[in-house]
C-alpha cells in the first residue's frame, strides 16, 4: 500500500505512558480503502491492519501498513468502523495523534499520514523525520 506524510508542526509524547490506546485514526474513507485492498488480496475479513514505523526512507523513518491476523503482546489493539487495527507500542510513540486518510490527486491515489510529531518529511512523501 502507498503511503504519503504531510507535515505538521511537532508535537512531543515522550510518556508512553500518557498515549491513549488509539495513537493513529484512520478515515472512514481510508478504512474503506482497507476494506477494498483486503478484498482484492484475498485476505479474510478476519485479519487487521498492522500500522508501523520503521527505520528508512530518506527522512530516518517510514510508514508501514500491512493485514496482520493476530496481535503482538506489546500491541494497542482497537478497532475503527469494525476493522481490527494494531500498533506496536514503539510505533505509537512516532505515530500518537497521527491521522490516515485515502486521497487522490494528480500525482496518484493513496494513503495520506497527518502526523503531528513529524518535524519533516521527503519530497516523496513516505518517510518523515522526528
């Protein structure tokens, strides 16, 4: 799945233990866009959608979205308009107040992350820096 950031101002959560259990949101549209994907795939309605950062990209950290069937023991694991969504609890700490939605627009269609820890990002818009 593509994945584009726009940037906001930075905001720091630096208590893991204040993040609420649902550090990202995701749009109805986006959550629809999910749905469609996990479709197309072939991927049973049983699975979630695992939303991550990991090291690279040309800003130090990128987005990763993928359909999980089982959540991890250090997950926050909720769901938003009956889809399963899961976040490891090093993720939250990049991802707390971060926003998905599905876009289109001239340079293509995909998943846009508002994320407000994020002190900048690439031009390609998939990776972002704290």
């Amino acid at each position: 799945m593509e994945a584009t950031q726009e940037q906001t101002a930075p905001q720091a959560h630096e208590d893991p233990a204040a993040e609420p259990e649902t550090p990202v949101t995701l749009t109805a549209k986006a959550v629809d866009m999910v749905r469609i994907t996990q479709k197309q795939e072939g991927i049973d309605d049983s699975y979630g959608l695992r939303i991550a950062v990991r090291g690279g990209g040309c800003s130090g950290f990128e987005y990763a979205l993928d359909f999980e069937n089982e959540a991890r023991s250090n997950d926050h694991c909720y769901e938003q308009n009956g889809l399963k969504v899961y976040v490891d609890a090093v993720s939250a700490r990049y991802l707390q107040g971060t926003s998905i939605d599905y876009v289109l627009g001239q340079t293509g269609a995909g998943f846009k992350f508002h994320n407000p820890n994020a002190s900048g990002t690439c031009g390609c818009g998939s990776s972002f820096a704290v």
